[in-house]
C-alpha cells in the first residue's frame, strides 16, 4: 500500500497490485464540518480517477461525524456515482462501532447499490479485503 493523502480526518493508501484504495478515517472525523466532509471525499474520488482504482475499501471503525440527509444526496451524486463512472466495481465498509454513524454511512450507499458497484460490510479490514480480492 503507497499513502496518497493523509489530512487530520482521514488516510488514503493505494494498492496497484489489487486496485484496492483504501481510505481510513479517524476519530476527530467526530469535528469535521460539512465542507471539510466535502473537501476529504472529493480527494478520494480525485484519487480513484487518477489511479484508476476498481475496489474500495472504506475503514470507517473510527468514523464518528454523522452525515446528515443532505450530506447523504450529496454523497450518492459527488462520490458514489463518478467512483462507479471511474471503474469502482466493489466497496467494502468496515462500519464504525457508533450506531448513528454506522446508520448514516450504510443509508448514503443505499442508492449506489444495484447501480453496478456491489456493496458489503464488515467488522474487519481483513474481511473487507478478503472479500475485495475474490
């Protein structure tokens, strides 16, 4: 894995032997605005683009800023549709241990599934990888 980015909220590693990228939040995800939110997914999305990524693996164990119904709308038209555009055939979540968050999170890939990127969760970045490479 080589990291691309790295900012107070989240990491993202890039794995061209799997075309696996992988972002990793943090916990002062807790404190970001919606702008920053923004800022941090447009960046990954940028990051697929450019390195032509076909899996992501989304750690999101220390994900704790809630993404309300308008962060939601905004996810699925931003994000969830240009990665799928770019080649994003699977997404694997390891979900946050926090209910809302985890709520908020699996309620934005809603509309991406059955749009032609298969979706699942995990509890383990080991399974959410496992499962990536099969």
């Amino acid at each position: 894995m080589e990291n691309l980015y790295q900012s107070k909220y989240q990491q993202i590693d890039f794995d061209s032997s799997t075309g696996i990228m992988q972002n990793t939040w943090v916990s002062d995800s807790a404190f970001m605005t919606a702008d920053e939110y923004k800022s941090n997914l447009e960046k990954l999305v940028n990051l697929i683009q450019k390195h032509k990524a076909t899996k992501q693996l989304i750690n999101a164990l220390d994900f704790e800023f809630t993404i309300d119904i308008e962060l939601q709308q905004w996810t699925d038209e931003n994000v969830n549709k240009k990665n799928r555009d770019a080649g994003i055939e699977k997404v694997a979540f390891v979900i946050a241990e926090e209910i809302f968050s985890q709520m908020s999170i699996e309620q934005t890939m809603e509309a991406a599934e059955g749009s032609g990127m298969e979706v699942r969760y995990f509890t383990t970045p080991e399974d959410a990888k496992k499962w990536l490479l099969e």
